[in-house]
C-alpha cells in the first residue's frame, strides 16, 4: 500500500525538540579528516578508518575495551529510560559514516549481536463503547506479506513501497518520541507501565487516560491463522531450535512447554523472572508451516500502531529488550520479542499512523538498519540508521508507476556489504575481490619443485574429507542422481563397445566395455581428487583403434598385444607427468578454451542423439508411396532370387542348401535374409518389408522423452504441491521420465528397437582371455616403438581429462572441499595401465556426463523467507553417486531381463536432453543469441554495461570460427588429436 496523494496533506505527529536539526543530505561527503570520535567508542572499536587519529595504543585497546562496555552497560541498568541528554559522538561525520562506525564495534555483549528478525504490524482501532483487539495486517521476514482485505489469506509476498513522507514521520517519532534501549521487562505489562512512565516525563497524561492506554496496549492480540486447526503436523525442527538463545529468560522444548529458568544458567537475577502468562503457548493457532520458514536464532519485532479515541497527544516508543523475552500471544509465532515500535494516536490519522509503521517494519528487515538497532546506544544512532536508508533509497516519480502494483521479489538480492565498508581514501583500491579474476589459481595447481609433491599435497587435501564423502550422500537427491546417470552411462558404453567389436571383429566388445567402464569408475569413485567427474568413452579412441587394428592386420601383428604395450607406455608417460607437477599447466587453461570445448561437446551430444534417431529410419523404413485404395493388395513375400550373385551362390553351396527344396514363402524376414532371398511386392522396401509404426513410434518417444525431462526438471519452481514434492520431482524427474517412457512402451506393444546387454560374463571371443601378453607373437621391438603413439595417447588422455576437470572445479560450483588435478591423473593413468594388460577399452573424464552429475547434485537453501529465492549453496560433494554408478553398470550383465525393456529413442531423447541442459551456463551461447536482439530487448548481462556490443560480437564470432574449425577437425580423419566426446 502506498500513500503517497495522502502524505502531502499529512502533519507531523510530534512536536519538533528545540534540538532537532533539518535533514540535510550529506551522502556525497566523503572526506573524514574532520572527523571526532569520542575515546570510549574507539576503545570499543575494531577498525580504524583511515584519516582518524587514533591516539590509543594497541595494548590500551586490548585492556580496556571490555572494562568500558561493561561500564556503558551498567549506566543503562541504572536508568532504563531515553538518553536525551546524550549527544552524538561526532557533529560532522555523515549518517553513512557513522553507520560505518557502529557496525564496526565489537561487542562483548550477546545481547548486542544481530539475529534474524521477523518483524510483525498489529493495528487497533478503539472507539467509545466498542471492544476492540489488536489485528495482525502485515508481517515481514524477507518482504512484505499483507492481509488481504478479505481477511481470508496472505498476499503474495512483495518488495515494500514506502512513501517518503512517512519515513520522514518516522524519523520525527524517533527523534521525539520515546526510546528505550535495553530495557529488562518479562512481561508485556511490565514494558506498558515502563513506557507510559517514560511518556508522562514529556508531560502529563492523567490517570484515568494512562490507565485506558496501558489497557489497549494489553488487548488480545488476533492473527491470521487463529483460523487453522488445531490437529497439525508437528514440526520437522523444534521451536527451542528456532527461538532459542543463550540469554533468553526461559525457551521450549520439542513438546511446545517452556522450560523453566531454574534448568537453565543463572548469571544474573533478571533472567531468572519469568511471568506466569508466558508459561505455556498454545500451538493450535500457530502456522507450522510458516514457522518452518524462520531461520534458527531469530527474534521479533512487533509494530503497535493504532487510533484511541480519548487520546490527545501520540503515545510514541521504541523499545529493545535486553534480554529478548517470549511475550506469549504477542506475536504470531513462539519466538522471544527484542523489539517493539508503539505509535498510538488520536482518530483521524490512522493511513498515516499505518504507513508509519510499515516504514518500520521494513526498516527493521533492511540488512544495515537491522544490525544498527541492535547495536544502537542512543537514539541518535538511530537516526543516523534512518538517514543512512534515506540515503539509499530510490524515489519513483508519482505520474510514471501506479503505487497499487506490487513489485515482485527480485531473483538475486544485491549485497549490502559496501555500505558497511568505509570509503577507500583516493589512490588505493580494494584488491580483496580481484584475486577471484585470476583463473584456476590456488595451492592445487602450484608448483612444488618435488618428485610427486603435488600429488601428495593432493592426498593430503582430500584424506580429511575422505569420511564425509560417504557421510554426505545420504540424500534422496543422491539416489536420483545416480539413477538418472546409471541409464546416461549405460548407452553410450553399450554402444561405444558395439563400434568397437565391429571394428576390432570382436576383440574388445560390448562386454569389454562394460566390465572396463565398471573396473575403472569404481577405482575412480573411490580413490580419485575429484569424485564428481565421471569417465566415459570418447570418440578419438575409437578412431585410433580402428587405425591401430587396421596397421596390425596389414602387417601382421598381434592387434591386442601392440594395444597393450601402447596402453602400458601412456600409463606411464600420464605418471610421468603426475611426477613432475604437469598438471599446474592447466592454469593457463583459459575461460575461452573451456567455453569452446564445452560447446562442443554439447554439440555434439545433441548432433549424435539426432543421428541416431534418423538412422532408425534404414532399419525401420517407411512407404513414402503409399496408396489407400490398394491396402487390400498390401503384401510382401520372400521369393528365390533371379539373378543370384556369386557371393550366394558360393553361400548355398557351402551350406549344401537346395534351392529347390526351400519353401521361399514360408520363411520369416530373418530367414529370408540368412538365404540370401528377395523381397517382393507392394509392402517391400529396398532393404525388406517396411516396418509399420515403428519409426513414428521412436520419433513420439524420442521428444516425448526431451519435453517431459524439461518439464519435471524445472516443476521445483512451479506453483503446486509443496515444497518437498517439488523438489523431490525435480530431482527424479530423468528417472521418472524413463520409467514413464518404459511402461507407456511396453503397454502399447510395438516392436521398437531395446537396449541390448550382454548375458554373459565372458570374452566376445573365445580365442582371447581377461590377460593380455604385452609382447606376444609380436616381435620384442614393438615394445619399444610404441612409445611414439603413446606420446598422442598422452596428449589426448591429459587434455581430455584436465579440461573437463576445469569444467567441474569452477568457482561458481562454490566446491568446499577442494580438488586433485594431480591424483585424478594418477588414477587415471593407473586404471590405463590395467585396462591395456586386461585387453578391455580406455575411459577418461567425459564432459557431458560429469556437468550433468554436478547438476543433478546442486544444493540449494531450504530455510528462505517468502518471497525469497532460494540461495544457490554449492554442490553435493560425495564418492557415493559414482561408486553406485558404475557398480550398477558391472551388474548389468546379470539384469538383462529388466535392461531389455527399454527404448533406444528414450536413451537417444536423455542424449539430447543432457546436451541442451549442459548448454546452460555457457556464456558463448548468450553471446550467440545478441545476434538476433535488438539493443532493447537485450539481457542485461555484466558485460555489455562495460564493452561495445562490437567487440562483443567480434570475441563471438571468432570464438565461433574456432568451434567450426574444431568441427571440421572432429570429422576428419585428425580427429584423434582432439579430446572429443
């Protein structure tokens, strides 16, 4: 609500003290040579502003510094009341500046730490003859929630718009008005007669008018959810966790039953007085699931702002409670009250008294003007927390908004840190926030100048974290998370090992691929830096075996023993450089390298997802000449071949087949195809029958498949179910799709093509076992001259991994416990030694499949205020997910009666699905978009604030070139230089 036609016409509430300065705008000034301080507060300081004199030494401000709070607190015990006399500590510093200045004291007290506040705003209108209670309007914790007029519900939660006439009111009631700093009180009746005590100071008020005053101030209090049942859930959290402190007089336990003052600690009388109507709450008309919302430590700050009719003068106090004190029925959740703003007035005023209490009420949420109320020694402070905010507000121009809209909480909250920090004098500059500009620094990636040291530094980093990488996977998030990358990995693996049989003829197939993708990301799982990458095939092996397998078969060499000699030589030149710190290399890895890899293997994940869809096609054709009238003649027979080729006529002579003797209508689309027959008539296509269904079917399931991913992937932000179930949708939304996707499948019956595992743990070969002879039939120099091709296997081993490793270690995934670009080559290295000795294929960190793993487990903040987005808190560190991953996939062998149901399309659509996710977060695809956007409807990235949309767009396009270039390299036969996935 605003009432900005309204505030024009307003008078002030309070008359104005003889003292009383005009507001004068001072926000520009930003020189403090002038600048005084008393000798008690830089006692009590712990920064030094620069341009002040401090002529305190370092000892003395150990010494005293605590002598000198005890002695300022004592003073307020004695008097309780406002500090009138007390004058600031300085007539020439800035709001801003002295702001500064009071946050940067350090207080011995707890009294004086600032907690999280939820802040409410009762009203009361009492009339002659009415019986009136307090109504809750409004309450805050983030922003501001109003009751609608109905009364039935809570609004949406909005940014608050305060008119600038009732923060100016404010500041009047605070520099006029009554308040009270520390008061001890354990009762609301205690603080009602302390307050109108202090008011009568400025003038009588008369005992029959004091006693109807104290009388409103103690009327029930109604909130918005007396309404609810008294038969709700318990909370997940106890409510001792939400509102407990150390100082607190007395607090609850998990039963809502206040705990007595005698079972806690006894340091001084005050906290031992508890009153009797604080002693027991009732929970039925407490909103548990508001309640959840409240983060553990806070306190309340109840605004009272009403009309009473007898009144003549406002009754005006802003009070702090020390210690905080649970006032039962006070507020509407069980939480100790630290503050209280009390505006009653006379009839006629009451939009103005209300707006007045939203001003602060949103004051108290404002991050600065929170910490200065808790820290404030004097009202003058309070006003210097006033004038600060009404430094930093931005007034919008009656005529060009309409006040009645509600402005939507923003996604991301700008810090307030700076207004806490003083100014920098001219000629220095802050270099805390640029050592976060320099790329992938830090102690992993330095050199040590010792034979392994960094790998040992590595080890040495991860053992403390070792425990809690297990500990830390008990989450649900974790079990879809590896559910989701088990059906990811599976696939390409199968399919990695098919190519590989067919090109190999068999020596390392399918099963090879399994048991080798199992062995290795176990070893991985457990003993790597970086548990969160997961390794997969890539493509440039699959060139170089198939290069390799072609030399060996020309020159007659023995493919699987040269493989291993190579394999053992590129294990060893990988130790090579875990033994010399190579891995420090990778700090000259530049944003615009990983941007450009990164595209391109998302790229390619969706290019090669497509393929495979399309390449169904020749498998499953269609009748693209089709004729409705002549479906009654739609048949296709396998008949005796005409014109038999050499080749099958060699065939049927070596298998003695007659052809006469073969019933050639009777067979089936296999044996037809086993007899080398013909297909004939109108239902025939080039290669066979046409399949009816089956490819439009793959199609449906393919983006069916994609779509439903997205959708249940982003319903962690759509408006129904709770909390929870969102969340837990989110997080099994690729499992959920699949499983969909398998049921739908099976239920409608149409043949199309499944996932195809091996049944049997065996070689594919039966000339060929789990050990391979390094030297074999091969002549003993081979051993040597391999080291030449291991020299390219090296390179793209290191360069593959390393970069994804970069990927994953970014900054932005806010890692805690650190990373091992040195152990992770190790393992590697390692695991390639003994996949080449075991004839099975190599693995290394696959780009695609380890961005989407960090996704999956990405934390996020669970206690946020309404309205309040949820804060990214990093990733879900843990060896669980992946040790699960690929222990699945060594059992699949023997979960082929299950595997077998699912779709290829679907496998295809995850493909696809993982490619376009990945693409989020890659700065060169948002620079890609600016092409097609006009100036105005451009994003306001950072970037463009700062550099001509020219050069933007040249940085773009050469990127650009060189992702093409990379392409065109990726498609020759130079592919295997290049680490692709």
């Amino acid at each position: 609500m605003d009432i900005t036609d309204q505030g024009a016409q307003m008078e002030p509430l309070l008359p104005t003290r003889a003292d009383e300065e005009a507001v004068v705008d001072r926000g520009g000034t930003r020189s403090m040579l002038n600048t005084n301080f008393e000798q008690e507060e830089l006692e009590g300081h712990r920064t030094l502003y620069i341009g002040v004199h401090v002529p305190l030494g370092r000892r003395s401000h150990r010494r005293h510094r605590h002598h000198g709070h005890k002695h300022r607190k004592r003073s307020k015990e004695r008097d309780s009341t406002t500090d009138d006399g007390r004058e600031s500590p300085s007539h020439t510093d800035t709001p801003a500046q002295r702001v500064q200045f009071l946050l940067g004291t350090e207080d011995a007290d707890e009294e004086h730490i600032p907690h999280a506040l939820f802040t409410e705003l009762d009203e009361i209108c009492l009339r002659e003859g009415e019986d009136a209670e307090w109504k809750e309007t409004a309450r805050w914790l983030k922003f501001e929630e109003d009751v609608e007029d109905g009364g039935e519900r809570w609004s949406k939660p909005y940014v608050a718009t305060l008119s600038l006439h009732s923060l100016f009111e404010l500041r009047s009631c605070i520099m006029n008005g009554t308040v009270m700093l520390d008061m001890r009180a354990n009762s609301l009746e205690e603080i009602a007669d302390m307050v109108l005590d202090q008011h009568e100071l400025s003038g009588p008020v008369g005992p029959e008018a004091r006693r109807r005053i104290r009388e409103a101030l103690l009327k029930q209090h109604h909130h918005q959810n007396h309404k609810k049942l008294a038969n709700r859930i318990p909370i997940v959290r106890s409510f001792a966790d939400i509102g407990k402190k150390q100082s607190e007089p007395h607090s609850m336990d998990k039963n809502g039953q206040t705990v007595s003052p005698q079972s806690q600690s006894t340091n001084n009388d005050g906290k031992q007085d508890v009153s009797r109507e604080n002693s027991a709450v009732d929970f039925s008309k407490i909103d548990l699931h508001f309640m959840k919302k409240i983060p553990p430590g806070a306190e309340a700050s109840n605004v009272l702002v009403g009309e009473l009719e007898f009144l003549e003068r406002p009754v005006v106090a802003f009070v702090r409670l020390s210690p905080a004190v649970l006032l039962n029925g006070l507020a509407e959740v069980p939480i100790t009250t630290r503050f209280l703003f009390i505006l009653l007035g006379p009839l006629g005023k009451g939009p103005q008294y209300h707006e007045i209490g939203r001003s602060i009420a949103t004051l108290m949420t404002d991050e600065i003007f929170h910490d200065v109320a808790y820290k404030a020694k004097d009202r003058n402070d309070l006003v210097a927390g006033i004038d600060e905010f009404l430094d930093q507000v931005t007034v919008l121009p009656p005529g060009e908004w309409d006040p009645s809209i509600r402005i939507e909480p923003p996604k991301n909250v700008p810090s307030q840190e700076k207004r806490k920090i003083p100014p920098l004098p001219n000629g220095v500059t802050d270099l805390g926030e640029s050592e976060d500009h320099g790329g992938h620094g830090g102690p992993e990636l330095q050199r040590t100048g010792r034979l392994f040291g960094g790998l040992f530094l590595d080890i040495k980093r991860k053992a403390p974290h070792y425990f809690s990488d297990f500990k830390d996977a008990i989450s649900l998030q974790c079990l879809a998370s590896f559910l989701f990358l088990y059906c990811a990995c599976m696939s390409p693996v199968i399919t990695f090992g098919g190519l590989l049989g067919e090109a190999t003829e068999g020596r390392v197939s399918a099963i090879e691929s399994l048991f080798g993708a199992s062995m290795t990301g176990i070893a991985y799982s457990i003993f790597a830096g970086q548990p969160l990458t997961i390794l997969g095939s890539t493509g440039p092996v699959l060139v170089f075996e198939k290069i390799l397998f072609k030399f060996c078969a020309e020159y007659g060499l023995s493919y699987l023993s040269l493989r291993a000699c190579i394999g053992l030589w590129t294990a060893f030149f990988c130790l090579l450089l875990v033994a010399t710190d190579a891995s420090s290399l990778v700090c000259y890895i530049t944003r615009f390298t990983e941007e450009a890899f990164a595209a391109l293997i998302c790229i390619i994940f969706i290019y090669e997802a497509l393929e495979k869809l399309l390449h169904l096609g020749t498998h499953y054709p269609i009748n693209k000449h089709n004729n409705l009238q002549t479906l009654t003649q739609y048949s296709c027979a396998c008949v005796e071949p005409i014109n038999p080729s050499n080749d099958t006529l060699q065939f049927w002579e070596e298998k003695n087949i007659t052809v006469s003797q073969v019933n050639w209508t009777m067979l089936e689309v296999k044996e037809c195809e086993m007899f080398h027959g013909e297909f004939e008539g109108t239902a025939c296509g080039p290669h066979g029958p046409y399949v009816p269904d089956v490819l439009f079917w793959c199609v449906v399931l393919f983006f069916s498949t994609v779509l439903m991913a997205a959708f249940l992937k982003e319903f962690k932000t759509s408006r129904y179910f709770p909390t929870k179930v969102r969340a837990i949708i989110s997080d099994f939304a690729v499992f959920i799709t699949i499983l969909t996707m398998v049921l739908v499948d099976y239920a409608l019956g149409i043949p199309s093509p499944k996932l195809q595992v091996p049944s049997k743990f065996k070689p594919t070969r039966d000339d060929r076992g789990w050990l391979i002879n390094p030297v074999g039939p091969n002549p003993w120099w081979t051993t040597i001259i391999t080291f030449l091709p291991a020299l390219l296997c090296t390179i793209l081993i290191f360069m593959d991994q390393q970069i994804t490793a970069v990927i994953i270690n970014r900054k932005e995934h806010k890692l805690k416990k650190g990373c091992g670009y040195h152990l992770d080559l190790f393992v590697v290295g390692v695991m390639l030694g003994v996949c080449s000795v075991m004839g099975l294929p190599w693995f290394v960190a696959a780009t695609v499949l380890s961005i989407s793993h960090v996704n999956s487990l990405k934390l996020e903040s669970e206690c946020s205020a309404p309205g309040e987005q949820p804060k990214f808190l990093g990733i879900r560190e843990q060896r669980f997910t992946g040790l699960m991953i690929f222990t699945l996939m060594g059992c699949s062998v023997f979960m082929t009666s299950v595997l077998k149901f699912i779709p290829m399309p679907v496998l295809y659509g995850v493909f696809l699905y993982m490619g376009a996710s990945s693409l989020r977060g890659i700065q060169f695809f948002d620079r890609l978009r600016l092409f097609g956007m006009p100036a105005k409807h451009q994003p306001d990235f950072i970037y463009l604030r700062h550099v001509p949309l020219r050069k933007v767009h040249l940085f773009t396009i050469v990127q650009l070139t060189c992702l093409v270039l990379l392409w065109v390299i990726k498609t020759s036969k130079a592919a295997i230089v290049f680490p692709m996935m």
